[in-house]
C-alpha cells in the first residue's frame, strides 16, 4: 500500500520499506543473547534428560570462556597457557556439572569464578622451583593488585606501609612476600644462550668457569638469598626494587617516604653489606 505523505509530495511504500541497518554493537549483543538463551536451553534439557551428548556439547560450546580466561592468566607465556587451558578445561566440567538451571542464574556467572579458580590453585601450587608455604604464596599473588590498586588511588607508587595495611599484614611479611620473587623460578644449566661473537648454540653451563673446586665450594656456599634477607628492612626493600622490580629510585624513595638521596644511601649500604658476606 502507497501512501502520501502530508505536505511532501513524497510517495513510501510501507511494506517494502527496509529495516535501519544493526550496528556492530547491537549484533554483538544479540548473538551473545542467542549464545545465553542457547545454554540454558541445553541446561534445561540437560537436567530432564541426563543425555551425556549434551553435556558434551556444553563443555564444547564454552571452550572460547575457558582459552579466554587462559589467555588472561598466562602473561603471553604460550606453553603456560596451555597448561592452563587443561586446567580449565577441568573447572568448566566442574561447573556444568554443579550448575542449577533452577536458580535462574546465568552459567557464566557461576562458570568463571569456578573456573579461575582452578587455575589459580594451579598457579599457586604447581609454579614454583621451590617450596613455599600456602599463606606466602596467595600473599606474593595479592601484591601487584593491591601496588596497581593504590598506585591508581593514590596518583604515585604505594609505600611499604600503604600496602602491608591496604593487605592486611606486617610490613616485615609484606617484604618476605616480595622477595619470593628471588625464588619462584630457576634456570636450568641447559638452557640454550647466545653471545655477540658466537654463532653456535650454547648453554648456561658452558659460561661457567673452571676455577679451583675449592673456589667454587666457597660460591656455592654463599647464599644471596639469604644474605638479602639479614639486611634491615629498607635497604631490602631497595635491593628488591631496584633489581627485582626494576624500579628507579625515585619510585623506591616513594615507596619508602624518603628522599631519592636517602635511597641512594640506602642502596650503597646494603650493597657493601652484600659484598663483605660475599667470597672473595
């Protein structure tokens, strides 16, 4: 049917008129509203009819939530992600399983947490060269939160007091915490290095020196580590920033609410302190 438009002359055709075109944001939209609807459709039938070929077919469709999450937890690291990806492959089976389509509650709500959280345990549990106690460990995880947390409260780098009570902890364990960073991860003698002038393929060991094994006993005894750990507490914390942390010294003197002079005094201290324990 045509019909005139009053004043305008203009003839439309309301039948034939074309729909307003759906932008990007809309379609993303609707195809997630479909990919919801879709779940809880499978959940539903799921739940009456126990067929093993629809959980299947869940765990298949929301393998993207789980790459997803993967991809965020692994810091660009391509063989962690997929180890995490096994583990959260795990979490996801655990969540449909456990999942409730009665509480009318969305399954990816009640999927993420589950997930993450396996692969959180993961990472606290089985990325470490050495063994450290559990508390340490969610404590050192909490950290960059709680430094990006106030750095972005604040408009500068949180002070070690800020963050030992933005954590709820000590100052003395805030700064144990940060020093696992020494500890969470070794280099194997094997691993392949490249020099300047050399073509071929090397390994740690091979930069080693020869010396007297008397010598090498003496380096090997010494442990940095620990020799770190018997500094007082503020020239750690310039240790750790400056060469753990990469920070500058302007960054560690607001972490510690001292002059850039001071830290530069504080450095050279536990610096001297470093080499009178180390063998000559």
């Amino acid at each position: 049917m045509t019909e005139l438009i009053p004043d305008s002359g203009v003839a439309t055709d309301q039948e034939d008129a074309v729909p307003p075109a759906i932008n990007p944001s809309e379609s993303r939209i609707a195809k997630q509203s479909s990919t919801a609807s879709s779940t809880a459709i499978l959940f539903l039938r799921l739940a009456r009819t126990h067929d093993p070929r629809l959980r299947d077919r869940l765990i298949v469709n929301n393998g993207g939530l789980v790459r997803h999450i993967a991809f965020k937890l692994s810091n660009g690291s391509e063989s962690l992600e997929e180890d995490l990806i096994q583990v959260g492959n795990i979490g996801l089976i655990k969540a449909i399983d456990r999942f409730d389509p009665s509480r009318h509650v969305k399954f990816i709500t009640y999927a993420v947490p589950t997930i993450t959280g396996e692969m959180k345990r993961y990472l606290r549990d089985s990325t470490w060269s050495i063994g450290v106690a559990r508390e340490m460990k969610e404590l050192y995880t909490r950290i960059p939160h709680a430094k990006a947390y106030l750095t972005s409260r604040l408009g500068r780098v949180p002070t070690v007091p800020e963050m030992a009570q933005e954590l709820k902890v000590s100052e003395e364990e805030l700064l144990r915490a940060m020093e696992l960073t020494l500890i969470r991860y070794t280099l194997s003698l094997n691993n392949p290095v490249r020099y300047e002038d050399d073509e071929g393929s090397a390994t740690v060991s091979d930069g080693l020196g020869r010396s007297a094994p008397s010598t090498v006993d003496e380096y090997i005894d010494f442990d940095l580590d620990h020799a770190i750990g018997e500094l007082k507490p503020n020239e750690r914390a310039t240790i750790i920033g400056r060469y753990y942390e990469d920070m500058t010294q302007a960054a560690i003197g607001e972490r510690l609410r001292v002059s850039q002079m001071q830290v530069s005094r504080l450095h050279r201290k536990a610096l001297m302190q470093l080499r009178e324990r180390c063998p000559r």
